[in-house]
C-alpha cells in the first residue's frame, strides 16, 4: 500500500512533512511529483536510460544482456550502474540470449596413428555397395541426470542406423559396442570399411583390436 496518502493527510492536519517523509522512508521529491502528477528526476533519468538501453540491445540484435550493455553505455558516457541496468530490462521485458556451450565428443588422440582415407571422402548412398563402408559418429543428449551419450554406426550406401550403443561417458567401449551391434544386425560377409573422425573414442585407437563379430578390415 501506498505512504503518500498518509503524508498528503498529515500535511492537510498542519504536520511537517518533511519528519513525516523521514519516518515513512519517502523522498520528498517523489511525495511533490506524485502529488503535481509529474515524474521525479529519477523517474525521468529512468526512462532516458530505458531508451538507451533499448537501442544497445537493438543494435546487438537482442544479444546482449546487462553486463555487456552496461559496458556499452559506459563507453558511450552515460553513468549508470550495473544493477540499475539490470532492474530496467526486468522492468522493460528484455534480456540477453545465452550462446549454449558447445560440448566435445570428439577428442583428437595425438598418439593414435595415421591411417589412410580409404572411402576417399565418397559419401555417395549406392545400393549395390551394401555393407561395404560404414561411418560412425557420436551425439550428445543432456538429461536431468547428466550427459547421455550415443554412438551410432551407419551404413553409406543405404544412409541407415545399423548399430547403435549408449553410454554415460565416452570411452572407446561406447563406440566397440556400437559396432558389436551393427555386425550383430548386419552379419557381413565381405571386408566392411568403417569411417570414423579421428579421436580418441571414434578414431579406434584401441577398439580396432577387438574381436568384433563380423569381418571389419579397415578403420579410418
């Protein structure tokens, strides 16, 4: 509830208003514009800094948010602080945009060998080259307990998920087991190519020497 009543009363009763205004906790300049219906020097400062405000978050196309439009008009001269800057956005329903970490999945291993294209960079689906080159890749999935992390193997020429594999971290295993399943669901019977980026779970550095169904002759 509003003091300033209670002032105009105890004014109209011949009290002081200035004790009155102390003891309420009220500035005297906002009691005499609210009373003559004119905006104080801080609500007017308000709405010049609102302006600005409005034209810098503009300008960085709803990017910023307040620390960097504080610096911004403090570059420009106008003295104002953070938290004011802060309230004035709340006040005038903007905020800044967030840029979402990127997360790594794929970790080069500077140990890991060097090992030739041998798709020679030929992504091209061909159906009569069924389960001859495979890719593999790694996706993360935020959940409420922590990262969940996919491995998937596709087969080039028919674009499909053949295998996949989950896990809650990114050890070579995640990708072995991905593989597992792929040859599990493939059965190949011809030498199959598979193409990786070359880190240190989907580069194989140590997976490749693991006795997976199938017949798996080259890893990229």
């Amino acid at each position: 509830m509003t003091v300033h009543p209670f002032i105009e009363a105890e004014k109209q009763s011949g009290h002081n208003v200035k004790r009155a205004c102390e003891l309420l906790k009220v500035s005297r300049t906002a009691f005499y514009a609210r009373r003559t219906g004119k905006p104080g020097p801080r609500a007017v400062r308000d709405a010049e800094l609102t302006g600005q405000i409005a034209a810098v978050h503009q300008h960085s196309r709803g990017t910023y948010g307040a620390p960097r439009i504080h610096a911004a008009l403090q570059r420009k001269g106008a003295g104002c602080g953070r938290r004011r800057v802060a309230r004035l956005m709340r006040a005038a329903g903007l905020q800044g945009r967030h840029r979402r970490r990127r997360h790594l999945t794929t970790i080069p291993d500077p140990r890991a060998a060097f090992r030739p294209d041998l798709v020679l960079r030929d992504f091209t689906p061909d159906p009569t080259a069924i389960d001859t080159r495979w890719c593999g890749d790694i996706t993360y999935i935020p959940t409420t307990e922590g990262w969940l992390y996919l491995a998937t193997v596709i087969d080039i020429a028919s674009r499909r998920v053949i295998g996949w594999a989950t896990a809650d971290h990114l050890r070579t295993d995640l990708v072995a087991d991905a593989l597992t399943a792929a040859c599990r669901q493939r059965h190949p019977t011809r030498p199959v190519i598979f193409h990786s980026d070359r880190g240190c779970q989907l580069g194989l550095n140590r997976s490749s020497q693991h006795q997976l169904p199938g017949e798996i002759v080259g890893a990229r």
